[in-house]
C-alpha cells in the first residue's frame, strides 16, 4: 500500500504548473485538511518548496536536489513511457533489475533509473562506468509487437531519440555511431544496450539500457577513458540538472518508438542519417572474414549498414566490426 505521503506527491507532482486544492487532496487521500498542512511542512523539511494560495491550493515550485522517482515524473510530458518508473540509490546493473521485474510482468514502458551502478555493463561484456551522481543509467522495459529480427532497429531508434533530447536542451552536436553509440566529436558520450528475451518469432521482452555521462569533469573520468570518453558537462562547460533530461528522451523515445511500431523503421532513417557518424568516409570494414575499406554510405531500410568499396560494389552488413 502507497503511504499518504508518497500519494500526495504524486498527485502534486502531476501537474508542474496548477494547484490543487486542500479540499480534493483531502477527499483524495481522505485525511483532514489539517493532516494535509501538516505533511506539507514535512515535505518542506525534506527540501521541497511548496506554495500555498488561498482559494487556489498547493503547488510543489521545486524539489529536494536528490534525484527520485517524484523528482523525474514531475514534469514528465509521457503517456506511457516511465509512467511505472523505478529509482535506486546504488545497483549493480538497471539491466539486471529490468530483466528481473520484466520477467514477473512488469508492464510495457516501466523504466529504471540508477544513481550509481556497480557492474554496469556496455556491448560485448565491456564494462560500462557509472559513477554516482554522474549519468543517466536507465534501463527501458518494452514489450513491442514485432518479429525478433528487428529488435536491433530498436537500438537505432533509440540513438535518434538521444540525439534529438541532446540537440534540443544541450546544444552539442552527436553524432551517431552504428550501431549503438552517441559520439561527440571522436569521444563516446552514450552507448546504448539492447537485450532481449524472445522465443522463435515472439519478443517476450526487449530491455534498452542507456548510459549517458552528464557531469563527469576531466579528472572523474577514468584514466582508461580519458581520450575517448566525453560528457556533456565537459562539451557545454556547465553541470546539467538529469531529470530535464530524462524527461525530454524518455519523450522522444515515445514518440519515435509509435512511429517505428505504425510506419516501420524507415520513418527513423532519415533522421539516422543525418546524425551518423563518418558518413561518406572511408572506414575500415571487418565482415565476413575479409577486411576491406570502404565508405560510409547509409543504412539500408531495415537497419543495416551499407558500405561501398573502391569498385562501387556496395555491401549491407548487419553485423559487422569497424575501425572508425
Ligand atoms: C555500450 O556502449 O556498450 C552500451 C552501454 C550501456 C550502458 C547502460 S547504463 C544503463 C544500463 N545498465 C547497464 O549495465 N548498462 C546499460
């Protein structure tokens, strides 16, 4: 049972910008008016601000600095996606915890949100740091109608709905990197991993996992990284509030994933390529025990790759190791 507390809040936090009244919180959560001041001063010890007006009500006007489930669907522009969220303190993956609530049933759209991971993990076993405070470290339950062949397009969609989130509040310019990463420059910012539960031609569940370094400075990146990686803060010289974040890609995500799931993945790939990383240039392809170079050219309808070599013969490759 949801305590009182958590309750009002939630009903506080649906609308950023309206009050409620102390009448129809009190009848919502049926305790008095006079219990409804009390917990408002309690919730104000705690680091919320809250304003109240007469004949109008409560409204929350900020929030305590610690990130929360309350903190991150406060302002939330969804309909479905992170409506049933998650937060924990500390992790060891939020792709193990979504793999463990996705099996007893959570819901299509349930998100996880970490503060820290202890075992966070990227592609091909590679570790993936996430240090406190530091990131979005999320991972996103989806139960989509579609054959298992194409949950990787889902990795794609998702690098555009990160690139749109970052051009439209931070300013950088990413560029995307097939299949599954968020470059600035020639520094990795995100990465993206998709995992699946499927059998034959059914998906049972997809989970994505996105890491995305938001206030790591110079000196909090690892040293193993110091070349490669990058964060926003150290893009745009400043230190970024994660929620607005998480609110503005969780949306995107919303609206890209409906337009995958009626139109289908070329409806993304415009959008794909615009942002793709070393488009037209010559990269080094490993494929099919062969090694060639080639140009970058596009993605093919459904996701893959597609490279031409120095005789204009052009290759769709849909797995695939490249040096950049
Ligand atoms: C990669 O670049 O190889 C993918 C990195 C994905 C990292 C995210 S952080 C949230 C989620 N939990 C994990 O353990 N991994 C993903």
């Amino acid at each position: 049972m949801e305590s009182t507390r958590k309750r009002l809040i939630t009903l506080l936090a649906k609308k950023k910008d309206e009050y409620i009244s102390g009448q129809k919180l009190s009848d919502e959560l049926n305790i008095s008016r006079a219990a409804i001041w009390k917990q408002m001063k309690s919730l104000e010890n705690e680091g919320y601000q809250i304003e109240a007006v007469s004949r109008k009500g409560y409204r929350i006007v900020r929030f305590p600095e610690r990130m929360s489930v309350n903190t991150i669907q406060w302002n939330l522009k969804t309909d479905w996606l992170g409506q049933n969220m998650h937060f924990e303190e500390q992790v060891d993956s939020t792709q193990t915890v979504a793999h463990q609530l996705a099996r007893e049933g959570a819901e299509h759209g349930t998100v996880i949100v970490a503060d820290e991971q202890l075992k966070g993990r990227g592609r091909l076993h590679r570790p993936w740091h996430s240090q406190k405070g530091s990131g979005i470290w999320m991972s996103i339950i989806l139960r989509p109608d579609i054959e298992p062949h194409r949950a990787p397009q889902l990795t794609l969609a998702s690098a555009v709905a990160i690139t749109k989130m970052l051009k439209f509040l931070t300013g950088v310019q990413p560029k995307i990197k097939w299949p599954n990463d968020i470059f600035v420059g020639d520094r990795k910012l995100a990465g993206i991993l998709t995992e699946m539960q499927a059998e034959q031609d059914l998906i049972e569940y997809v989970i994505i996992g996105i890491g995305l370094n938001v206030n790591l400075d110079q000196k909090a990146v690892p040293d193993d990284l110091q070349d490669v990686a990058t964060s926003i803060q150290l893009e745009t010289g400043k230190a970024w509030k994660r929620e607005e974040l998480i609110q503005e890609l969780l949306y995107q995500m919303e609206s890209i994933y409906e337009l995958f799931l009626q139109q289908g993945f070329s409806s993304i790939k415009q959008a794909w390529e615009q942002d793709a990383y070393r488009l037209g240039e010559t990269i080094t392809v490993k494929a099919r025990r062969k090694e060639w170079e080639a140009t970058l050219i596009g993605i093919h309808e459904d996701g893959a790759l597609i490279v031409e070599d120095e005789n204009q013969s052009k290759s769709v490759l849909y797995s695939a190791e490249i040096d950049w």
